[in-house]
C-alpha cells in the first residue's frame, strides 16, 4: 500500500511506557520521496524531531526521534509504525518505540490522522 505521508497529522489516541507524549500533540508529517521528517513539541516536550523512511511497499515507517523536555533533558530512541487504513479513509498508525538514550524503556502507540 503506497502512503503519501506530507502535510498529514497524526495525534496520538492511546500510549504505553515512559513516552512524554500525549494526545495534545499533532504531528505534522513532511515527507519528499522516501524520507519522512517532523518537528514537534508539546505539554511535556519543548521540542522534538523525528527523521526516517517511508518503505514504498506497505507504508510502514521507521524513523530517529530526538527531543528536548521542559526540564532540558535530551532523550532519543527508534521507532517502526505500521499503517492501517481506516473505514472513514485515514490512517491509523501502530508504532513499536524504544528509548535509546536519556530515557529507558520500550511502549507502544497509536496515532490517528486529524
């Protein structure tokens, strides 16, 4: 299933683990050709980027992340999403996260397109 990820946003409909996102946050996706880019920030995140690829077959993602939270700690981890299309014609997205430094930990997440 070929997925063009630009200019879409996700918000994030349930999580697990020691993430610092939550559903106040919109993720608007950039994507040119197989690379994907974000830049975000929220209740608990003053600023976070994400960087990957998109694989051309499935649409599934994986993608760095970086971010900075309000008390200036730097975290950074891994994440791989699969896509599901839902019946209204948006994408749900279930992802597979794990902390790679700053914090520890693995948690999973679903995000839906607004």
């Amino acid at each position: 299933m070929k997925i063009d990820y630009n200019q879409r946003k996700f918000r994030i409909v349930k999580t697990s683990g020691l993430g610092e996102l939550d559903q106040s946050q919109v993720f608007v996706y950039r994507q040119e050709g197989e690379i994907l880019s974000c830049s975000y920030n929220g209740t608990q995140v003053r600023s976070g980027h994400l960087l990957g690829t998109v694989n051309s077959q499935d649409g599934s993602l994986i993608f760095s992340y970086h971010q900075i939270n309000h008390q200036g700690e730097l975290s950074s981890g891994i994440c791989k999403s699969k896509p599901e299309m839902m019946d209204s014609g948006k994408i749900r997205l279930h992802e597979r996260w794990e902390w790679l430094s700053g914090k520890r930990g693995k948690g999973e997440s679903m995000l839906e397109e607004v």
